[in-house]
C-alpha cells in the first residue's frame, strides 16, 4: 500500500497539497485556494491513487514558474481558504 496523499481541508474539491520550499515554514500548498501549512498542519489524507496522482502532477507542472519564484502569478480557481 502506498503512502496516503495529504489534501486540502478547505473545500470538497480533492486537491492534493504541492510541496514547496516558496512559503516559509509552510512546505504545503494548495493550487486550488491557496491554503499553506507546515509539515504537521491540518490536512486532510486520502489514499494515493492514479487520479490524485494525476492531478497532483499536473498543478505541480503548471505551477513550477510560480513555485521557483520565477513568477509571482497564479490565478485560484477558488476564492479563499475558509475559515473557521
Ligand atoms: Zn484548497
């Protein structure tokens, strides 16, 4: 069985958190909302399948020029992180 995939909290989407060294403190974020988190925040977990995967890779891929810092756009599909 593989490792479970840390998802995001805040919204019934499933968006798998991309680890990032671009926030600091906060290795996790998610491309959908904007969410961060460290190491032990609040997350969700799901099971690794071929889907999360996917998707997983492909928000890593678009966001790789925002990551490195090459580039400070990124439009969230969803507004905000809710809070509570
Ligand atoms: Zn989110």
């Amino acid at each position: 069985m593989s490792d479970p995939v840390k998802i995001c909290p805040c919204h019934q989407k499933k968006v798998p958190l991309i680890a990032t060294f671009k926030f600091i403190k906060k290795e996790f974020w998610c491309p959908h909302c904007g969410y961060t988190c460290g190491m032990f925040g609040y997350v969700r977990s799901v099971e690794a399948s071929d889907e999360i995967m996917k998707i997983h890779d492909e928000y890593k891929e678009k966001a790789k020029d925002f990551l490195s810092g090459e580039s400070n756009e990124w439009v969230y599909e969803h507004n905000k992180p809710q809070t509570k």
